[in-house]
C-alpha cells in the first residue's frame, strides 16, 4: 500500500500545527464559531447534536493493521469505545473534544493518516472497488491512479473552494463495485481496440436532494491525461457552478442546465490547454505509484478443493459464511473475505476498538496485514489462503463479525440519522435493527436471496437510500419522523434511482411495510430471480397495492386502527437506540 514521502509528511504536519493554533485561538475566543466552521471543516471536523465528529481520510479504502490500531486507540482514548465506517469508505467518530481534535490528527500523522478534505467545498476523498488488485474480472488495478489523483487533488490551490463537494470513484473491474454512476466523476478503466489502457469518464452523478445517474462524456482518455482531462471538468464546473443556491451548487445541477454536449464542449476547450502539459502522467510517473502496489508474497498453494469441500459439507455454519463472505481471488488457492459489520443489534458500520484490534490482528495472520473498507460498510481481508478459510471464521465468529449476510436484507447500508446527525429528520439506526430483528433467520435471509437495503435520515442521503433495491428515507412531519419508501434503485453496471411507492410510514409501521414488499416478491418471482429483477419485471403497483391495501388518502388514514399490516411479530420500545451508549 501507499507509504508517505517527505512531501506528504511535511504538509500532514505543517497541517497539524496550524490546526492546532486554530483549536487553541477558538478555545480562547480568539475565533467565533463562524469564523472557526471553515478551519474545522477543512479538517474533518462537524458539530453534531452530542459533540464533535470527525472524519478520517481512507484513501480508496485501503487501511494497515497499524492504522486500524490507532482507530481502536482513538475509539479508546477519546471517543467511547467505538468507530463508524461510512460509504465513503472512511471512519468517523462521533464523541471528541475540541481540546482533543489537534492530538488526535498528530497521532493520524504517525501512522500517515489524516483528515484533511474530508468535508469542505472540495475534492474529497476518492473512492474505489474494495477489491482493487485482487478480483478476477480486474482489467487494471485501479488504485496507482487512485492515488495519483489523491495526489493531484490534496490541497489543490485552483480547486479549494469549490460551488459544493466534489466527489470521484474509480474502478479497474469489469463489474462496478465502487457506485461510479452516482458520484461527480466516475471513472471505469477500459482498453480501446489496440488494448491501450483509458478511461470511460462519467460526469454530474450524485444523491442527495436531486438524485442523478451520471452521463458519459468521454468513452475514452488515454491514462496519460485523466488528470488534465479531470482538472478542465472541475475548472468548468468552478467556473459556471452556482454558488446562490446551495441546493443547485452540484456539478450535476450544471451538466442538466448546460446539456451533457454544450458542457463536454467546454470542458473540451478548456482541455486543449491542458492536455499535454505538466499535469500529464508519464509512464515513470505511473511506474513510481505503482510500486506501492504489488502484489504480496503469494505462496503457491496445492488445490484446496476437495479438502474445502469437506469441511463445508460438514458444518452448516461455516458453509452459510463461505456462500455468502467469500469472494473469488485471482490466485490460485486465495480468496477475499469480507468481514460484516452487521450483527443484529449493533448500528450497521459500527466497531467497537476491541473489534478493530482483532481485525488488526485478523489482517495480520491472515492477510499480509492490510485491510479494505467497502462503501457497503463493511471490512475485506482481501488475500487469505483457502486453507486458513475455517480457521478465519471461527476467530471472526467470535469477534462478531462473521454473521453471514453479505449481500442480504440485513447487509443494510445505513446513516447516522438523528441519533447524531444535526441534519437527519429521523433516525436511522433504531429502524435498521427493528427491520433486522424482523428478518434475522438465517434461512429466510438465503431464501430471500440478493437485496439491498440502504437507509437515509435525511435528504442528504448519507446512506444512498435512492440507489436501494429497497431505499427508505426519512422525512420530518409535524416534528415527527416518517419514512418514504421507493423500490427499484441499483448501483453497479445497471445503475438506476428507486421510485416512490406513495406516501410514507411510521416508525413502527415499516418493518410490516417491508414485509408486505418481501411477500409480493415471493409469490411473484421467478426461479432465481432476484428482487430487484422482479421489481424491474412488474413495475412499483403491484407492491404499492400490497403495501396500501386499498386507496390511501392521507397520511392520517396510516395511523388508522383498521390500517392492517402483515404482522412480523416486533418491540418498538426503543425511544432511543445506539449500541455504545
């Protein structure tokens, strides 16, 4: 993995003690807190309805053992005991100090991490496939790249005060596990017909309060000018992007007003400046980067099949956790391995610092000591032997992390909410562990099959609700919390936005809502078809009528006793939920 030069040491430093001063000038009175917001923010750094939460840079998702220990020690030492891993593939704590955040950042520092645009009007942090190096359907490794527009992009002079954030995502497979489609910039490696490397360039993806699927305006640049090409994107949406209305200051609210031609003809202007000049990668350039990124020490392994097969005959538990945890490796004898971080009971994301520890300590034995953080919140071993398969498991059963899944209705993407989240109209968490206490059998889980849930608190959509084979949002009403539920939505190759079913529900009416939508899918379905595929099939009415009954007219009617749900059998005392307090 990436290790810091000089350079990196020395802003990551230089960066430290100016925040520091900053802390110690507003702990004084010295800033008022509209004129500190801006130096926090620029360090990841947001005030929450408890305390302060910051935000740690995870490049493309790819962490060390030793990094994962000092998020277990700052969990320890400054928050209460645990971390949360976003789909941003980054962690956040949410119970810090002010007096601490400067201590914090220099103990990131000694193990070369940060949180420096991690919020703010800027370029964030990029994104990529949790499985970058490692999957069969790679066509390049992704991450050199990722890392030379991390590069690029850290602390760009022309680029730090963007109209709104700015978000990027790459992949290097020919399936698209890092969501491309609904980020700003998505880039997808691809190889022209004399097998040249390029990317396919997406442009004005994004959720939030105006959910777009984003366009492609180029099907090919030469990896030599992805930066040039990328820096005349991001200069023309610098340029005409709004800054009037923050809710219209999204790159895809200017290629929908310009049209995709007019904006890829200005970017193309822009680029003939550009394209050959210092900002072009050279193929020593590339080469330096990509030593970082090689392949481990692979031992060459005697075929595990029959042996494997043995073991996952014999025991239902461990075969559950293979079907559903382990994923194909492009070795011979390996294979990636994720970790969940969805146990029923526990905030989906959530680790406790033992839990980090332990993984550490998993990544260590098992996997030449690094770790990758999915968009799906959950963590990847990404290169263990097939022959240490049981023997992983068994130490991941008892750390928590092995329920068996990945892929399933209680896999759930899911925000804060209002638990923490100033923004959030509703919480997120409460109703994630109502919804997987409803469908925690394991059994009916595997007869299910493929389905992801993905849950917003808010319009923001932190947890991507609008890409959810099932999407719930919540909204406010009156001061109370109500959750609009849409179905349909996808990422990946086949991208697309949920649409609404109608109006939305109480907090304890949506476990039956989600019932009532699971019901129709099996009496509809066809063999192995998917849920979303059956959505895709029949359209949103067929599942609408299931859910309503009959006509709705009001919201009011919902709260009716005659209002009758399929009955899953579930407590809804729980007026507040988080599994740290």
């Amino acid at each position: 993995m990436y290790r810091y030069d000089s350079f990196d040491h020395q802003i990551t430093a230089e960066r430290v003690a100016q925040f520091r001063d900053q802390v110690r000038r507003r702990l004084a009175g010295e800033l008022s807190e509209d004129e500190f917001r801006i130096l926090r923010l620029q360090n990841g750094l947001y005030m929450q309805i408890h305390a302060y939460m910051m935000r740690i840079a995870v490049p493309y998702g790819l962490v060390s053992a030793a990094q994962m220990r000092m998020f277990a020690h700052i969990a320890r030492k400054y928050d209460r005991g645990y971390g949360h891993f976003t789909t941003r593939q980054n962690i956040q704590f949410n119970w810090l100090k002010l007096q601490d955040a400067p201590d914090i950042l220099a103990e990131l520092a000694s193990v070369e991490m940060h949180a420096n645009q991690t919020s703010g009007n800027c370029i964030r942090n990029i994104t990529s496939d949790e499985f970058a190096g490692v999957a069969r359907d790679e066509i390049v490794d992704p991450r050199p790249y990722a890392e030379i527009l991390r590069q690029w992009s850290t602390f760009h002079p022309e680029f730090a005060y963007l109209p709104r954030k700015f978000k990027f995502a790459i992949t290097g497979a020919s399936e698209d596990r890092a969501a491309i489609a609904v980020h700003d910039i998505g880039l997808a490696v691809v190889k022209n017909a004399q097998g040249e490397v390029g990317f396919r360039v997406l442009v004005g993806g994004g959720l939030g309060r105006t959910p777009v699927i984003g366009v492609e305006i180029c099907d090919f640049v030469p990896w030599q000018h992805i930066i040039t090409y990328a820096e005349s994107i991001v200069r023309v949406y610098n340029e005409y992007g709004r800054r009037d209305n923050i809710y219209k200051a999204r790159i895809k609210i200017l290629v929908k007003a310009l049209g995709i031609e007019e904006f890829k003809r200005q970017v193309e202007a822009d680029w003939q400046h550009t394209k050959n000049g210092p900002c072009t990668i050279t193929q020593s350039e590339l080469d330096r980067v990509a030593a970082y990124f090689t392949a481990p020490a692979y031992e060459v392994c005697a075929n595990e099949d029959e042996s494997l097969q043995a073991m996952l005959d014999d025991n239902r538990g461990f075969a559950n956790w293979y079907q559903r945890s382990v994923k194909h490796h492009k070795v011979a004898g390996y294979a990636s391995v994720v970790l969940s971080l969805k146990k029923t009971g526990i905030a989906p994301g959530d680790a406790t610092d033992k839990q980090m520890d332990a993984a550490a300590e998993l990544a260590e034995r098992f996997s030449f000591g690094e770790l990758r953080i999915t968009h799906m919140q959950n963590l990847v071993l990404a290169d263990v032997k097939q022959s240490d398969l049981f023997s992983l498991w068994e130490a991941a059963k008892a750390l928590g992390m092995a329920t068996p899944n990945i892929g399933l209705i209680t896999d759930m993407i899911c925000c804060p909410g209002g638990d923490f989240c100033t923004l959030a109209n509703a919480r997120s968490i409460p109703l994630a562990k109502a919804i997987a206490e409803c469908f925690e059998d394991i059994d009916f889980q595997h007869d299910i099959g493929e389905l992801e849930m993905n849950i917003s608190g808010c319009i923001n959509a932190c947890g991507h609700h609008h890409v959810g084979h099932i999407g719930i949002l919540g909204v406010d009403k009156d001061g109370e919390e109500w959750y609009q539920v849409q179905i349909g939505g996808a990422q990946g190759n086949d991208a697309n936005l949920g649409k609404v079913i109608g109006k939305s529900f109480s907090f304890e009416q949506m476990p039956e809502v989600i019932a009532r939508l699971l019901q129709v899918y099996v009496r509809e379905r066809y063999d192995d078809e998917r849920f979303i595929d059956t959505v895709r099939r029949l359209g949103v009415e067929p599942f609408k009528a299931e859910v309503y009954g009959t006509l709705v007219e009001s919201d009011e009617a919902l709260k009716a006793p005659d209002y009758e749900l399929l009955k899953v059998g579930v407590s809804y005392d729980m007026p507040y939920y988080s599994p740290r307090f």
